[in-house]
C-alpha cells in the first residue's frame, strides 16, 4: 500500500463519493469536543482533506472570521475540494509537513493516520505547526472483525493499513510528544433518504425490514456500550475515537 492510491485514482473508483456522507457526523464531532473544551480557533487546517465537505460544514458553524485551509495529496480529492472553495476557505494539493512556515490553531486529523506508510513521523512533524490537535481514527480491531476476517476489507476497500484500539491510539499520541486533554468514541449515524411515491411498495417494505433487522442486530451493542463502552468496542467494533491533544 502507497500514497499511489490516493493520486493515480484508484481510491476514488473504490469510494466515487469520498466520503462526503461522512461529512456531517464528522464535523458534528468535531464540535462536539471543541465545545467541550472551550475551543474557539481562529485558523482550522484539515489534513487529508478530501472532498472538503468536513471544513465547509464546520465554517458554517463557527466564528465567521475564522480562516480553514484544507491539503490532500489526492489530485482527484482537490478537484471534488475547488467546488467549495471561498474567501475564507481554501484547498491546496500537497504535504503541509512540507509547509515550512505554516501554523494554525487548530489541525485536524481525520480518519487519515490508518492510511499513513509513516505515521510516526508525520506526528512529530505537526507537533509544531499548531497549538492544538483532532485526531479521528476507526477501532478497526475487535473480537467480531477478527472472527469475521473484516481486516483484510478494510484494507482492501479503504487503504487502512494499521488498525488501533484506544489503548494503542491513545498511547501511540502520547509517545509522539503529545499531551492528551480530552477523548471519547464516536459511532457513525447513517442518514437513510427518504421513501418516495414513485418507490416500488415491495422495495419499501424490504428496505424497512432490513433496517428493522440491523436495528435488532445493534440492540445488544448498544446495550454492552451503555453499560461498558471500552466492552462494546472490544467485543463489536464499529466505533471511532476523537482525540484532542497538544
């Protein structure tokens, strides 16, 4: 696995949206922790930017003087980037670790660090370019993905080619020179559109029983994770962490 995936295109032909349905949940985490504690920057730079989605959503959520400035080395993830672009928002195709003078508030790190040959050095790389950090990554390793053989998916489908749990992400900040503040697991929440008239009625009603049977198939996860979420995660997986550090 190389950064080849990402600029000749063929993670594109594997995820044609980029994402972008994560978008909204993404940001309303990152929101979330802000709020939190107390965060209120006035320049917010996303690495591994993507499509953008994630900064044009926070920008209409926060302080209107505050700058955002995404980078991505994907050619394609720029592209999709330039549609959203604004006075205050901007997107470039590079490295920012090759970004000598740049600093920020606010770096944010989602969902990237799993795809990274060399992680370890890209954090100790942006240690320095800003004063705080969002780190978002998957608890790709639990008890179900393991008997199921879902890792080699991830690796395959999405380009994760290290796998965490929140012992080892927490641990693997700290050692790269961070302090962590706050942190806490994230599950994505899938928006289904909306039925129309002109759906076929049989097609409605699979599609509802099928979203009946994934609700009961989550009912004892979400029960494990109200009583113990360290647990749940172990056990099911299907949970994030964010992590606030600096």
């Amino acid at each position: 696995m190389s950064t080849n995936l990402y600029v000749s295109g063929d993670y594109l032909k594997k995820n044609p949206i980029w994402h972008v349905d994560e978008s909204p949940w993404k940001a309303t985490e990152i929101l979330r922790i802000m709020a939190r504690n107390r965060l209120a920057p006035k320049t917010i730079c996303e690495v591994g930017c993507g499509a953008g989605e994630i900064l044009r959503r926070l920008q209409a959520s926060l302080d209107g003087e505050c700058v955002f400035s995404g980078y991505d080395i994907s050619p394609q993830a720029i592209e999709l980037a330039k549609e959203r672009e604004n006075d205050r928002l901007h997107f470039q195709l590079g490295d920012v670790t090759q970004e000598q003078n740049a600093f920020f508030d606010l770096i944010l790190v989602m969902d990237v660090l799993e795809h990274m040959e060399d992680y370890f050095t890209f954090l100790r790389t942006i240690r320095e370019k800003s004063r705080y950090k969002i780190f978002h990554l998957p608890m790709d390793i639990s008890i179900r993905s393991i008997i199921t053989g879902e890792l080699p998916a991830y690796r395959e489908t999405y380009g994760h080619i290290h796998y965490f749990t929140r012992e080892l992400a927490l641990q693997m900040v700290k050692e790269q020179g961070y302090e962590v503040l706050d942190y806490f697991y994230t599950e994505k929440f899938v928006e289904r559109p909306r039925e129309t008239n002109k759906t076929n009625a049989l097609l409605r009603l699979k599609k509802s029983l099928g979203r009946r049977k994934r609700e009961l198939l989550k009912l004892p996860q979400k029960l494990v994770f109200a009583a113990n979420q360290d647990v749940a995660v172990r056990l099911f997986g299907g949970w994030r962490l964010i992590i606030l550090a600096r």
